[in-house]
C-alpha cells in the first residue's frame, strides 16, 4: 500500500515538473516576440541616408559641362626689356626724353626721346600698355645730306639695336643693321623683329616682339 502510493506520489511530481518546463518554455517565445515585434523579422531594412559627398558628385553629375575658360593672349611685350633700359641710355647720349603721355582709348603709354644737330635729327618712341614693359622700340633719323644719312643710320641705329631684352643677341643684330642700313628688310633676333627701312635721307629701325 505505501508502496503502491509512492510510485503514484513520484509519478505525480514528474508530470507537475513536465508541465512547468514546457509553460517556461512557451513563456520564452513569447517574450522573443515581443522583442522583435510584429511583421519585423520579414520588413526590408531602411536606406541609408545620402551622404553630402554622394549629394555633390550626384548633382555634379547632373549639371551641364561648363565651358573652359579662354586662353589669355600671349603677350605682346618685348620680354624683359623696360622703357629705363631705353631712354636713360639715350639721355646719356645727349637725348632729351618725355615724360609718358597716355594715347588712344587703350590708354597705350608712350615715350619720346630726342636730339637735333645742325644737320640731323634723331628720334626714338617707345609704346607700351603700362608703365614697366616695352612693346614697341622705334628709331628714326633724318639728315638733310643724304648722302650722309646711311653713315649716321649705321652708327645710331645699331647702337638702338642692341637694346638689352631676355634672348636678345646684340652683336648680331648690330651687324644685321649696319649691313643692311639703307634698303627694305627685316629679321629675327631672340624672338624680336627688327624692321628696316626708308627713303630718301630718312632711316628707320622698328623693334616688336615676333608674333606667332
């Protein structure tokens, strides 16, 4: 009889220890649902936001080529030479020269040194945009006996030649001049033109810098 009420005893106690495992259980899930919430385990994950970077190279992406800027215009400018480097070595020649005097609408600046003699006359102008830079060197000289107005050009015109710019070959362009004092001609030297000619008792030497 106590034997018989043991095992029904014992037998009671594992099915009450069954049922409280299997309610843990049960109990669990549900705690596991509540913590993901309904419908989320099979919703998409959210976009990420757009990064500023990103928003640029988009909006980058999107606009209009812009055109490139234009090339500026080579200079024109006689490289490294300066008015001073001209009209202070011609008033140690005994020239007299001008204040600059602005001319045209471009507001070009120009000076103008001089030297008259009994017989001759001699002039050099020299035009540039501004105030530290050479454009054009232009060397004149008028003798009122031309026969000695190729003689006076060879001296003063080659020495106007061997002005001192960047490149710039003096003995050469010396001797160009003195050999062809007196006719129509024309020649590089350093990237500079060097312009000959006249008529009658007038010669002319015109310095610029070669274009192209």
């Amino acid at each position: 009889m106590r034997a018989t009420l043991l095992a029904a005893t014992l037998a009671m106690a594992i099915l009450m220890v069954g049922c409280g495992e299997e309610g843990a259980g049960q109990g669990s899930g549900h705690e596991s649902d509540a913590e993901l919430g309904p419908g989320q385990a099979t919703q998409a994950q959210p976009k990420k936001p757009e990064t500023v970077k990103g928003k640029v190279a988009k909006k980058a992406s999107q606009e209009p080529q812009q055109h490139k800027p234009e090339p500026e215009p080579a200079s024109m400018n006689i490289p490294g030479l300066t008015p001073q480097d001209v009209y202070l070595n011609l008033e140690n020649r005994g020239f007299k020269c001008s204040e600059p005097e602005l001319r045209g609408a471009g507001n070009e600046v120009r000076w103008t040194c001089e030297r008259q003699e009994a017989k001759d006359e001699y002039l050099v102008e020299i035009n540039s945009s501004d105030a530290n830079s050479v454009r054009v060197v232009e060397a004149r000289v008028i003798s009122y006996d031309p026969a000695r107005a190729d003689a006076l050009a060879r001296d003063f015109l080659g020495y106007v030649a061997i002005v001192p710019y960047e490149g710039a070959q003096p003995e050469e362009a010396k001797a160009w001049v003195e050999q062809n004092v007196g006719s129509k001609a024309s020649a590089e030297f350093g990237g500079v033109s060097y312009t000959l000619g006249g008529k009658a008792g007038r010669r002319f030497l015109k310095l610029e810098k070669l274009q192209g």
